[in-house]
C-alpha cells in the first residue's frame, strides 16, 4: 500500500474474520493488532497510536458506533472504518455522520477483503489531503492576515507620502507667491535707477543694471516654472479645450521667439501641412510646450543653425516637431530628459545657461493632460528633435467640453445656458438610400448653412452631438431666446434645398431644447432632459413582423427593414407568431404561406379572428402556384399578396403602400 507499514488496530471478535483479515492486510504491507472487544480496544488508544481503526458494528460488549464515538472523543483525527454486515448499511451511514472516514460491507464468501486494502489507501489519502488542505488554508488565512496588515501599513504610508507631497506644494507655491511681490519691488526700483529717473547713469553703473535686470527675469521665470509644477501636481490646471489653428498658432510661436533666435544666427522656420489637421487642446497649454521646446532648441544651438517647427497629420493623432542643427543630447541623457530637476549639458561643449530643469517636465505633464505623449531623438554633434502628439479629438469630447465650457461660464456669470438640438428626419432612410458618404457630405452642408444662420454672440457654439443627424448649437440665452434659435433656424434650413448625388433633396428638421439652470442642474441632467424631449418629438418608428420558417429568409428581410428605419419581428413559425403578438404590438405583418405545423392561410384566419390583431394588414408572400384561395372560400376577402421570387424593391414599395393605405384609413 504504501512504503512505510500501516498499523492497523482491528475491532472483530469473530476470530475466523480476524484471522483471515489479517492476513489480507499483511499482504498488503500493514500490521495489524485484533481485540474482540470494544472494551479492550479502547484500552489500547492509551498506548498504542494507530493509523487505522477497523471497527466492526456488532461487537459482543459495546455497539461499534459507541466504539466510534468514544475513539472521536479521545483521538478526534483518527483515521477509522466501519465494517458492517448485510442490514447495517443505515448503522453505517450513521457511523459516517460521526466521523468515519469510510464503511465497508462484508460479503459472505470474504470478498470484501480484497476491497479493503484499496478503502484503508483511499481513507488514509483522503485524511492527509484533508490536513495539507487545512494546513493550506490555515497558511493562506495567515497570509491573508499579514497581506491586510501590509496593506494597511502601505495605506498609512501612502497618506503620509501624499500628506508630504502636499505639504511639499503647499510650500513651493507659498514661497513663489512670496518671493514675487519683492521680485517685483526690485524690478520696478531697477528700472527707476535704469531710466534715470533718480538721477545720472554711468555706462558701467547701466551695464551693471542691465545684469542685474536679467537676472531678474531669470528668477521670474524659475518662479513661474515652480508654480505651474506646483498646480499641475496637485491635479489644479484644468484644460480649457477648443479649435486650434495650427497655422496662425505656430507662426505666433516663431514670432515670439524668433528675436532671440537671430542674435544667436538661428533661423527659425515653420512647415505646416496644406491642409493642417484640427487640433481641439488648451492653446495656451500647447502655446507653453512649444515655447520650452523652442527655448531649448535655441539655447543649445550656436549659429549659423537652424531650428524647424513642423506638423505631421497622422490618422489617430497630430504630431508636433520641434528640430535643431545644435550640440545633440548624449546617449545616456535622453532617459532622464523629461525628469523634474534635471540639469546637463546637451554635450561635451555645449552652452545654455541653466534653468530649474523644470521646463521638460511641465511640457511632458502638459502633454499628457491631453493624453498625448512626448519623447526626443537625438544624435550627439547633429542636432536633436522633439516630438509630442496630440490625440484627435472625438464628436463626444468636443461636444462634453464645449458643453461643461458653457454651464461653468454660466455658473461664473450668473446667466441663462441653453443646449437647441436639431435632428434630420428620416436619416437611416436616406442613409441607405444615399450612402454614408453622400450623406456626410449632406450633413456637412446642413452644418455649414446652420454656421451661417446663427447670430453668435461670445460663447454660441455649433458642433456635432452623439449620432450623425444632430447639430446643436450651444448659447448663451435663455429658455425663450433658445426656442427663437430653433425656430429660425428650422425655417431657414427647410426653406433650402440641398444637392444629394445630383438629386434636390428638402430637409425636414425636428428640434427641441433645455435650459440650464431653470430646466437641469448639471451636464447629465441637461443631455437626458434633451433625449427624452427628442424621443416624444420623434415619431415612433413603424413595427413589421416576419412570419417564415426559413432563417435565411427571415435573417435577409429584417436586415432590409431595419435599413429603412423598421422596427422588426421575427418568427419561424405561426403558433410562435401568435405568442408573440400577445405582448407585441405589430403595424404590418409579411407571412409566408409554406411553413410546417401551422401553414399561412391558418395563420392568417386566426389573426383575423382576433380582435387584437384582426385591423393589421398583412402581405402573404407566396410562390407561383402556390395559392389556393378559392379552395380555402377566401376568393372574396381583399387582402394583400407578393409573389416569390420577387425583387426587394418590390416588395418596399408593396410594404410602404400598405402603409400608407392602413394610414388613410386611420385617418
């Protein structure tokens, strides 16, 4: 059984069982002791360990499930079987409940004994799995506990770092507020002294002042770069997102920076692409970056040089450069570039005056509030480049930010906010009609017209919102002016006529509006006010039910409804087509007359013989000689049929004519 003997205590007082169990177990690699009492057995639990207890049932002095519950009470992890004879199976189950490991019922001609070495292994395997588990589980609970108590301690140690940083903060801004108002003092009273006003200036007295005044700029400048480290890291530079114009924006950059580019005989030249890319960022942030990365450039390039910034358009992102012909940035520098505090030389010889090596770090925290990324490539004697990437800018962004924009200006001012929302009627229609592209380009011209027609005032917006066909122009006005914006525009824009692949086509508009802080609170309230005011604006849409076994069929025909802004049901079968129709309202139903357990024409009576169902119009689809109408008595009901095969152009039109005919009726 097993490499080291089992020792085997056995409870049976018939000794020719004793006898020949015994000896079935010493085969097996066990010792076995035998008592024919219960009495004497307990006794021996004193002395003696052992890792099996055979306990027969029927014992001359004590029950053997009064032998187990006293062997529990004395060695509770005891490994014990019960061995039963025939009838005593319920003893045994009995047995088990109190913490037997296994029973085993004797067979008349000894059979069992040839089991009951395999049962001892598996109960001794059960047992030693029982406690690696427990020893296990007793080692993850300890674990457990030590993993809390570290994380508990990690917590406070968190709270603490984040405690110091603050205070860290708390202290760079108060000092650089601090140092300014003197900073300032200094200035002024330099250029008191520097203009003459206090009296004669001699040429090495100016000269000494115009040190000191750079100097002073200087420190301005490290102050500056502390405080905006400061805010960015205690998350209080929020970005105030737009349209960019990239190429007056970088012009300005070159601009502002060109002066000190020519006194070091650097040219500075701006490339954008023919068509540059819309960028939506803070420019003022994207302003910022530029400026260090041109400052660096300049700083660490000696004329004749050159200096380029460059724009790249790239399908998810926009790509700013900023290349120099200077000293390059040794090898083991560049890890360490966009580092708080970092100071080095771009190479061996190279000059620039020293700064609070804080104005990579900025650019690249910059940079990433807008969730793009920044990095460098450098060769030593070459020059270097900087890059940094914009990402491009969704409908949904832009439209949450002009929005959330707009609420707070509201707030700041204390006026009136309204979103007016227009939506293109019948837009999947013409959508699959048209194609994507035509009506994009549809789209664009509406936009376009809409642009035109609004008379904006500083913070009217019109930008594009969630699906294709809203437009929504964002104002400044109240609930009344908001419903005079949609008004006008609405009869202005369905008074036009657009192009649409050399077809006229008029649009029909739906609008509506809301109004903060009259009608919503907050941007969600405001967005879930509009919908909801949309939907009740928007007529349903039209619900058609498909009856036919074929999934092909049924798969193909509501995928060709649905393109035409149908609501579609679909049922294999007529008994299906019932059940459903009793919690589904349907406006037209298209049945197939050739389906198993229930054919069309069944169907078809019962849907008349319902008064919930008996007003919708169907159109039974049939093949050719498949109708059997005067056969069926239905040769003078009126109804609606389409042959198959049939083009689905045909069966539209069928389908919108009896549309229009149940509508008259209605009417």
């Amino acid at each position: 059984m097993t490499s080291k003997p089992v020792s085997v205590l056995l409870f049976e007082d018939d000794e020719g069982q004793a006898l020949l169990t015994r000896e079935a177990l010493e085969k097996e690699a066990c010792v076995v002791d035998v008592c024919r009492t219960g009495r004497e057995g307990l006794d021996r639990l004193f002395g003696k360990d052992y890792d099996v207890y055979l306990i027969d049932m029927q014992l001359p002095d004590i029950r053997g499930i009064e032998v187990l519950r006293r062997l529990k009470t004395i060695k509770p992890a005891a490994v014990s079987v019960i061995v039963t004879g025939h009838g005593d199976e319920a003893a045994a189950v009995e047995a088990m409940k109190l913490g037997a490991d296994d029973y085993l019922v004797k067979s008349p001609y000894m059979g069992h004994l040839a089991t009951l070495p395999i049962v001892i292994r598996e109960s001794l395997e059960r047992r030693q799995l029982k406690g690696e588990r427990e020893q296990l589980q007793t080692e993850l609970w300890e674990h457990a506990r030590l993993l809390q108590e570290r994380n508990a301690e990690l917590r406070r140690a968190n709270e603490e770092l984040k405690r110091l940083d603050q205070l860290k903060s708390d202290l760079v801004s108060m000092v650089s507020h601090e140092l300014r108002t003197p900073l300032a003092t200094i200035k002024e009273f330099t250029s008191i002294i520097s203009d003459q006003i206090a009296g004669p200036v001699t040429a090495s007295q100016r000269e000494y002042l115009e040190i000191v005044t750079a100097n002073i700029e200087r420190l301005a400048r490290i102050i500056d770069d502390l405080l905006d480290m400061a805010k960015i890291e205690s998350g209080r530079v929020l970005l105030s997102k737009g349209f960019l114009e990239l190429g007056p924006l970088l012009d300005h950059v070159a601009q502002s920076m060109r002066p000190l580019a020519e006194s070091k005989q650097v040219t500075l030249d701006v490339t954008v692409p023919k068509t540059p890319p819309q960028v939506f960022a803070d420019m003022d942030k994207i302003t910022q970056v530029l400026l260090n990365l041109v400052s660096n450039a300049i700083k660490f390039t000696d004329g004749p040089g050159r200096i380029i910034i460059a724009v790249e358009d790239h399908p998810n992102e926009v790509q700013f450069d900023v290349a120099d012909t200077g000293y390059g940035i040794l090898p083991e520098d560049l890890p360490r570039l966009f580092e708080k505090f970092q100071q080095f030389r771009r190479a061996t010889g190279a000059g620039g005056s020293k700064g609070t090596g804080l104005g990579l770090a900025i650019s690249k925290r910059l940079v990433g509030l807008h969730g793009g990324r920044i990095w460098a490539a450098s060769e030593v004697g070459k020059g270097s480049t900087f890059s940094f990437t914009i990402p491009k800018y969704h409908v949904e962004e832009v439209f949450r930010e002009f929005l959330k924009n707009g609420i707070e200006q509201s707030k700041r001012s204390q006026t009136r906010f309204s979103i007016v929302v227009f939506a293109v009627q019948n837009f999947q229609e013409m959508k699959s009609l048209y194609g994507l592209e035509e009506v994009a380009s549809f789209l664009k011209d509406i936009e376009a017209v809409l642009k035109e027609a609004v008379r904006r005032q500083s913070g009217d917006v019109v930008v594009r919102w969630q699906r294709g066909e809203m437009i929504v122009i964002l104002a400044e006005v109240d609930k009344t002016g908001a419903q005079a914006i949609a008004d006008r525009i609405k009869r202005i824009i369905e008074s036009k006529t657009f192009t649409v692949r050399s077809q006229s086509v008029t649009v029909r508009l739906v609008t509506t509006t809301a109004t903060y802080p009259d009608e919503a609170l907050t941007e969600d309230e405001l967005l879930k006010l509009t919908e909801q005011r949309l939907q009740q604006t928007v007529k349903a849409k039209t619900r058609i039910m498909v009856i036919d076994d074929e999934p092909k069929v049924r798969h193909f025909l509501k995928e060709a409804l649905e393109l035409r802004e149908y609501d579609v049901l679909t049922a294999a079968s007529g008994p299906d087509a019932l059940e459903l129709l009793k919690n589904h309202k349907a406006d037209l139903i298209l049945l197939d007359l050739m389906m198993p357990v229930m054919d069309g024409y069944e169907v078809y009576h019962l849907l008349k013989e319902n008064p919930d169902t008996k007003e919708v119009p169907v159109i039974i689809v049939t093949a050719k000689g498949e109708r059997k109408d005067r056969q069926l008595g239905m040769d003078g009901t009126p109804y609606n049929y389409l042959a198959k095969p049939f083009q689905l152009e045909d069966l539209m039109a069928k389908v919108h004519d009896v549309l229009q005919q149940q509508s008259s009726m209605k009417s």
